[in-house]
C-alpha cells in the first residue's frame, strides 16, 4: 500500500468495525502497539494530540508501519491540523467542529472526521460538505437514541460514535443504519501498552471482527 495513497473519509470508517482511540505516552511503544493492531486486522489508527510524544508516535508509525493508515485526532485547530500533516497522518478527527479546523484539513490534504454532539453542529458540517460524522461523546451525548432520532432529520448523514463505547456496547451502536463504524480505546488498554503486552493487543483487535454488519 503507497504510503501516498489517498482515503476518503468514509473509507477511513468502513475498513473496519472499530476505530482505535490511541494516547501514547511513549514513543518506542508506537510502532510495536501499530504493529500488533495491524496483526489483528485494525490499520486505520487514530492517535490523539493529547501528550507531548503523539507526533512523534505518528511520524514513528507512518514511518515503520507502511501497512498501517495513522491519524491524528483531538485535532482542535489550524496548527494540529498542519503539525500532523507534516508527521505524516493521512487522516484527522476532531472533539468538535470549526469551519477553520475543517479548511485547515483541506489544505494539508487529511480527510477529517469532525466531532459533534447536537443537531446545530451536524448542520455546520453538512454546510462545510462533510457528512461522515464523529458523534462525541456518545454515551454521554444520548447513545444510540440520540442517534436514531437523528436519522430522520440527518437521513444523509453517518456516524462514528466515540466516547464510553466498549466491546458491550458496539453492537446497538453498529446495529443502526446510520452509524458505520464505532471509535474505542479499548483496543489500546494503557496497562497493555505500558507492558509490552502486545498480543493482548492483537487479539482485542481480532475480537472487533465479529462486530462486522
């Protein structure tokens, strides 16, 4: 796979059942832990910019793992998006949505993800021609009704619930119509991670399979 090769958002969504939320702390965890989730047939991988080491952890992986499509998310402004264009994501997701945090992922070339939690932010998406959705947080935001009363008014629109998902609960998330993929950190236990428990990794990542539609 070119490491150049380009993928929209919605394909981003529906390579696999669940999108790995990842916060790293560490950067000689990053290629092994990318590694394992690719063993375990998960390679769209979302590194969030919440500690000082996460772009070097993307740099690392989209250096060492070519197999491997990494992301960068809590992309929050111009400057992440741009920061994490030049680590070498190919793919940004956001908390929330700006129309200046979705032009400046235009312009560094990652499809994006945008984060929303109420009618009012899907509809500024929808304006700024986005319409694969991140719903955040999800549980807390109304789960999977907030999401089926959505599909009336926002029949056009698709989601990816992150936030208190789990292995439990992603099935009635994936059960509805307009939700396509689901975002988890469970995939990517800290504990794991801090271990080197990488096969443990690997096979949380094979567990994701039996959630396919």
């Amino acid at each position: 796979m070119s490491t150049s090769e380009k993928f929209s958002a919605l394909q981003v969504m529906t390579d696999a059942p669940v999108i790995p939320v990842i916060v790293l702390n560490d950067v000689a965890h990053a290629v092994p832990m990318a590694r394992a989730l690719v063993a375990g047939g998960i390679r769209m991988l979302e590194v969030t910019l919440r500690t000082p080491q996460a772009l070097a952890c993307i740099e690392a992986i989209a250096r060492d793992v070519p197999e491997a499509v990494v992301g960068a998310g809590t992309v929050r402004s111009k400057a992440d998006a741009q920061a994490a264009a030049a680590a070498g994501a190919r793919f940004a997701v956001s908390p929330g949505y700006t129309s200046t945090v979705g032009q400046a992922c235009r312009d560094a070339g990652l499809s994006l993800l945008p984060g929303v939690a109420t009618g009012g932010e899907i509809m500024m998406a929808q304006e700024d021609g986005f319409t694969e959705l991140k719903f955040f947080p999800a549980m807390q935001a109304g789960g999977p009704a907030m999401l089926k009363a959505w599909s009336g008014p926002f029949f056009d629109v698709r989601f990816c619930p992150t936030g208190g998902v789990t292995l439990q609960n992603a099935p009635e998330f994936l059960a509805l119509p307009n939700v396509v993929c689901v975002g988890g950190s469970w995939l990517v236990p800290a504990d794991a991670v801090q271990k080197g428990e990488w096969a443990r990794i690997t096979q949380l990542a094979k567990d994701t399979q039996s959630l396919r539609k």
